[in-house]
C-alpha cells in the first residue's frame, strides 16, 4: 500500500525509516495544490491525520509553555483557550486563506513547507518557540532560528517528523498583523508579530526576507529607551529602525518598496497597540 | 507513476469502493468522477474557490485538498446527501426564492458552507456570516442576494415569519 495512515507516533517514524521517499502529509493544504498541478507526484504517502498526539495541545502553567501538535488546525488556535493564550498566535491563524483551509492546514506543515509567508511563522519566531522533531531513533527540539534556514528550506532531517511546537507564554500584550491585497483568502505581503514579555519587546517579520527576520537591533534600541516612554514620535522612528533590518524583494504579490514601507506601518502600529497609546 | 489502488469511503452514509484510483487523486475528483456524485464543483483545484466544499467529520473543507486515499475511515458529508431523501433543504429553499442562484457554480459550495455556519451558530452577525463565506466566491451574484438568503433561513428556523 503506497498510503499510509499510522495511528501511532512510532509507527509513523518507522514508516518513514523504511519509506525515505515518501511525502509527509497533514492537512494538505500546501501539498495537494503541488499534486493537483503536477509540480510533486507522490509514490508514497504517509498521512499523519490519525496520530493522536499530533491533535493535542495543552498549556502548561506550572512550565510556562503551550504545547501544541504538529496537526492541530488554524481553526483550533482561532478561539477559546489557545487564543487566550496565545493571542498573536491566534490573530495569525484568523489571517489564513479561509474556513476551509483553517479547519485543515495545520502548523505541523506551515512549519515543513516553511514559506517566508507563513503566518504562524513570525509568531514562533517573536516568541522564542522551539520545535520538536523526532525520527525512528532520536528526538530533538531547535529553537525557531535553527529549524528555519531559507525560503522553503528548514532544518528536519530527511527521517524525522515535526511533532510539534512549545511556546512560552509571555506576560504582556502580544499582536500580529499582516497586509495582503485584500482581507479573505490572502497569503501576506509583509506581516509583523510583536510581543513584549518582562517589559521588553520582541519583534519578528513575515515575507521580508528569505526567512523569518527576527529585529534584534530594533529590540534593543526600543527596549533601551524603555516602553513606558513610547509616544507616536518614537513609534515612527522605531518603523524606521525595523525597516532597516528587513529584507524585502520584489516579485509577484509586491515590490520591495512596498513591502519596506508597509514593515513599519506594521510595526509601529503594534508598537502603540502594546503600550496602549 | 499511476498505482492502481482499492479503498472504499463513506460518503452520506454509505461505504463506496474506489478502484483503480491514483493515489495523488484529490476527494473532489474522486466524487465526480469514480463515485458519479458531481454537485460538488471544481473551479480552481487550489483552495481559493471552495465549490468543491464538503463536510470531512463534520469540517467544512475544499475536497480538491484532501487526498481522497486518506479520507478511509471518515464520515464524508456531500451537497447530495444533506436530506436523506434527496429533497431541498431549506437552504437550498432560501436560495431559490431569494434569488441567490445565478450561473449555479457556487451554489452547492456555498450552500455547504451556509449549513455548517448555521448548524454551530444559529444568530450569526453580518460579520460572522461574511467571514463564514469568505472561503466561498461568486462571480454572479455580487453576494447580496446569498446574504439575504442567509438571513432567511435564519429568521425561518427561529420562527420569525420572512
Ligand atoms: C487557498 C489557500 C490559502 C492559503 N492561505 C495561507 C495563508 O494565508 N497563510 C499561510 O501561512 N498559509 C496559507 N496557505 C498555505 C497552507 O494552508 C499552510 O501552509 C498550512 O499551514 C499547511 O498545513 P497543512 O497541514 O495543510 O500542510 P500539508 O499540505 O499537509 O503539508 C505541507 C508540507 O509540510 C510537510 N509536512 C506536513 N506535516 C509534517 C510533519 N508533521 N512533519 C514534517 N513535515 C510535514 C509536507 O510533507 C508538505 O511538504 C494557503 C493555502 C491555500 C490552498
Ligand atoms: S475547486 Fe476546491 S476550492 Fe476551488
Ligand atoms: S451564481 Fe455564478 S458563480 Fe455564483
């Protein structure tokens, strides 16, 4: 049988060990598109929709971290729990395509197709998530930074299959916002999620850049002059310090000039929004 | 390349054997054109138009997404089989006689998508319905008259006369 549906974890590392050339499916969202058009013809297919820790998720106060499974779908972070938790997380899955694809794309394969666009990306990202990978011998957890090494390219080894993320929690305002050529069904031209934990800032950048860009320099220029301090003024300068840390290029959803400009509109937007001004 | 395949689905209630499929073969493809069930449209093939709409456990999904292969063992629900006896369903009603059918492509997409907003909330506000359909696109209509059919349907299950 060329598909496999493991119900287990093992199983499926096993699968994966005696099948290297089978593709890994979740969702389908992003693979089925590439099989419809005749860009992937899979052989074999192992389907991951049955493994029931890939479904869970959970927030674990005591450790300070949200666990969730590689298959939970945008529409479980959309809402509830989760969402409180995790509320960039959740404005960002609210951004995805539409009804139909946030009930089946998962974060386990917005993780594996690894596009500089992904909207849960910049949120893993902003807030330091690690990523736990696992083959039919060893696990491993990389941080965000490590498992993302270039536009579609990501750090999993050929026999290992992303189980899921853990994300600390963080005890301030936390938002994502992302510009597209309209509101439904639209991948991003230039997206932001920033976070502020323990009074300092953090900030991560979609589509501006063969990866995800985090803003280190922006960080710590804001983060010296202290949040209590932020007015409209320093928020504009602050676009500027984030526009000179990305790296946008021009192709078919926008120019680079665009994208550069619209970066800081973004983040000084959220800037203002976390210090409530 | 092509593996020929045996595998059966539930769709309306009913196990369906496949054979003879590919198994890259989307859900959508399979329900046209090995189970000889073509309400459920293909437009785009990549997500973007959600004709092909159905319910997999109950999850409104593009069946151009799902490979068909992997929906063994799942309750399959199509825009044929929302009442058993093949008759309207009163969001099929709503449609006709409030004129939200033109050319028809989107009609079962959408009609899919109008039960499951209306099976999880029973009020919604214009906002929860236009992001309940924005999965959903129309080239005739300009969605007004799907709104107000929408809206119908609403007032008809809360027994508010329309
Ligand atoms: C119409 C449309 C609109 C979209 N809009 C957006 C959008 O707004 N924002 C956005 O970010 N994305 C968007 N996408 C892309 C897609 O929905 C997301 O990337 C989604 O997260 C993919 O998840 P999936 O479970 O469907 O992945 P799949 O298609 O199942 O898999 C994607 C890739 O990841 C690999 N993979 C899957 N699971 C695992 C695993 N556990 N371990 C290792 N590898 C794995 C697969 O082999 C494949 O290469 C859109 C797609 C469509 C069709
Ligand atoms: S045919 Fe499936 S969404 Fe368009
Ligand atoms: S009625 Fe023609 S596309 Fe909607």
């Amino acid at each position: 049988m060329p598909i496999f549906i493991p119900s287990s974890l093992t199983e499926a590392t096993q699968l994966l060990s005696k099948n290297p050339d089978a593709h890994l499916l979740t969702g389908g969202t992003d693979m089925m598109v590439e099989v419809n058009f005749n860009h992937r013809h899979p052989d074999t297919v192992i389907a991951l929709r049955n493994i029931p820790e890939f479904q869970r998720w959970n927030i674990d106060t005591a450790s300070g971290l949200v666990h969730i499974g590689s298959s939970v779908p945008y529409a479980t972070m959309e809402h509830g729990d989760l969402a409180k938790a995790l509320p960039a997380l959740a404005e960002a899955a609210r951004t995805v395509g539409s009804p139909q694809i946030r009930a089946a794309g998962s974060i386990g394969g917005n993780l594996g197709t690894c596009s500089p666009a992904g909207d849960s990306l910049p949120v893993l990202a902003a807030l330091d998530a690690v990523v736990h990978l696992q083959s039919e011998s060893s696990r491993r957890s990389v941080s965000f930074a490590e498992f993302m090494v270039g536009p579609k390219r990501n750090s999993r080894l050929p026999n290992e299959i992303i189980t899921g993320v853990s994300i600390p929690i963080t005890n301030g305002w936390q938002g994502y916002a992302k510009v597209g050529v309209r509101n439904a069904m639209v991948i991003s031209v230039a997206s932001v999620c920033l976070a502020i934990h323990d009074n300092k800032v953090r900030v991560a950048l979609g589509s501006l850049g063969p990866t995800i860009i985090r803003c280190t320099e922006s960080e710590n220029w804001i983060n010296s002059i202290g949040l209590a301090n932020i007015d409209h003024s320093l928020a504009k300068e602050f676009a500027d310090h984030v526009r000179a840390e990305s790296r946008p290029i021009d192709d078919h959803r926008s120019t680079a000039e665009y994208r550069r400009h619209a970066v800081g509109v973004l983040a000084a937007r959220l800037l203002l929004r976390g210090v409530q001004k | 390349m092509s593996e020929l395949e045996h595998y059966s689905l539930t769709v309306n209630g009913v196990e369906r054997q496949v054979s003879d499929a590919w198994i890259g073969e989307s859900l959508l493809y399979v329900l046209r054109e090995r189970l000889g069930l073509p309400g459920s449209k293909g437009a785009c093939e990549q997500g973007e138009c959600g004709s092909c709409t159905v319910f997999v456990d109950n999850a409104a999904v593009c069946s151009c997404l799902v490979m068909a292969a992997t929906a063994v063992g799942t309750q399959i629900a199509t825009v044929e089989g929302l009442n058993d006896d093949g008759s309207l369903t009163d969001v099929q009603e709503a449609f006709i006689t409030e004129g939200a059918v033109q050319c028809g492509f989107c009609t079962p997409g959408l009609v899919m998508a109008v039960h499951h907003l209306l099976d999880h909330n029973d009020s919604p506000n214009e906002q929860e319905i236009k992001e309940a359909l924005s999965g959903n696109i129309c080239r005739c209509t300009g969605y007004g008259r799907i709104f107000a059919a929408v809206d119908t349907v609403i007032s008809v299950r809360k027994g508010v006369s329309s």
